[in-house]
C-alpha cells in the first residue's frame, strides 16, 4: 500500500512471531528471491549482534567514517525543512515511511551529494576503513536466473555492460520516493538518481536515467582513458 505506511505499526515481537511461520525449502538453495522481510530481519540481527540500534549501528560503521552527514534513519528535527515531500501518482502529497524493526529494508534518507560520497567508496576511488568489507559485498555470489545474466553479490545486483565492464547496482521505492544507484569500478565512475514520487508513477525512470547516465560516464572515461592511459579515472562531482 504506497499511500500508507505499512510497516510502521511492526515491533520486533512480530518478526519473531513470524519467524515460526517461515519454511525453508531445498530448492531455495543457491538461488536468488529478493525478500525486503529478510534484509530487514538481516539488519535487526546485525543490530542485536551489535548491541545497538540500526540507526545507531549505520552511523557509527558506515556514514559517519565515510563522512555522510546528510544520511539519517529519521531526520533529525533541525533537517526536516531541507526534506522533499513525497508524491503519490496523482502527484498529491504523500506520508513518510517508517520501519520500526525492519529499518534494514530501507528506512535510510540521504541525499544525492552523500549517495556519491557512498558510491565514490564503493567504486574505489578513495580508499576508506570499508574498502575491504565493501569489496566483499560486490563478488558475485549466486545468478539472479532473470534470463539477462544478471548476479548477485551482498546486496548489489552485478551486470555486465556492452562496454564489457561490471556495474553493481541497487534500486528501491517507498511511499512516494524511488532511487537507483549504479557504480562501476573500471572504469571508477557512479551515479546515483533520487526522484520523489512513488514506484507507481515513476515506472522505472530513475533507473533509465540512472543507466543512461552511467553508459555515458563509462564511454568518456574509456575515451579519455585510451587518450592518456596514465591519467587517473575519477569519479565527476557532485
């Protein structure tokens, strides 16, 4: 339901609870079925294993060595006013998701500037205290058997491009907002695109966009590479 908040109402009593319901089949093994229930289960786990809040164990292992200072679980009061509001299809106003005890799925609010300064780490354009842990989220673990020779890594959807390089990539919607980011490592180029208006109406064009815009980042960077193949690639401002 995009007009509501549908998870706010779920405590962790509830996915325990619900735990006893979930049956685990053998032919399940070494396959690839998304589960916006199990990357919020990974994340409460994560964040009881941490002894912490979600919120709290984001902030103190990844935006706040990375230097994101714009990326919060809740938006804090005094930031409330740089929030754009969301948009149902029909363009009206929407609620603000919440996640309780499923936050790990995606209850993260960022901006575009902070996504790059993300994307900038994962493609390896500057080494930081998780290059090594996010290098091991982007080896391919399992093919996502969609017909289109996509795989798998720890959260990251891989594909190869007819540049013949790797992109990994992510997308996601919430009541109305999507997003779609996509980095390549070879050359180091990402883009991230932030639309506020709901999966419904936004039919896939942040992630058009997003792909268009990282197949041109990736043919300037070759140009520019076989012009000076000693120069360094970089990834372009925000």
């Amino acid at each position: 339901d995009w007009e509501r908040d549908p998870f706010r109402q779920l405590t962790d009593q509830h996915i325990i609870e619900s735990l006893h319901r979930v049956t685990l089949r053998d032919n399940f093994v070494g396959k690839v079925h998304y589960s916006n229930f199990g990357m919020g289960l990974l994340g409460e786990a994560l964040a009881r294993k941490a002894k912490s809040s979600y919120a709290d164990l984001v902030q103190g292992t990844i935006t706040t060595p990375l230097g994101m200072t714009s990326t919060f679980q809740l938006t804090p009061e005094d930031q409330r006013n740089r929030q754009a509001p969301g948009h149902d299809a029909q363009r009206k106003e929407t609620v603000h998701w919440t996640f309780g005890h499923l936050a790990g799925c995606g209850a993260l609010r960022s901006t575009a500037s902070d996504m790059l300064v993300y994307l900038a780490a994962q493609s390896g354009q500057k080494n930081t205290p998780l290059t090594e842990a996010m290098l091991a989220t982007q080896q391919e673990r399992f093919p996502t058997d969609d017909g289109e020779g996509r795989l798998i890594g720890l959260g990251w959807f891989l594909s190869d491009t007819v540049q013949k390089t790797r992109i990994a990539w992510h997308n996601g919607g919430t009541g109305g907002y999507t997003s779609s980011a996509i980095f390549c490592r070879d050359p180091k180029v990402g883009v991230v695109v932030l639309s506020n208006i709901n999966p419904e109406a936004d039919t896939g064009s942040a992630d058009r966009i997003a792909a268009e815009i990282i197949k041109q980042l990736i043919e300037e960077q070759q140009a520019k590479n076989a012009n000076d193949p000693s120069g360094p690639a970089s990834l372009p401002p925000p």
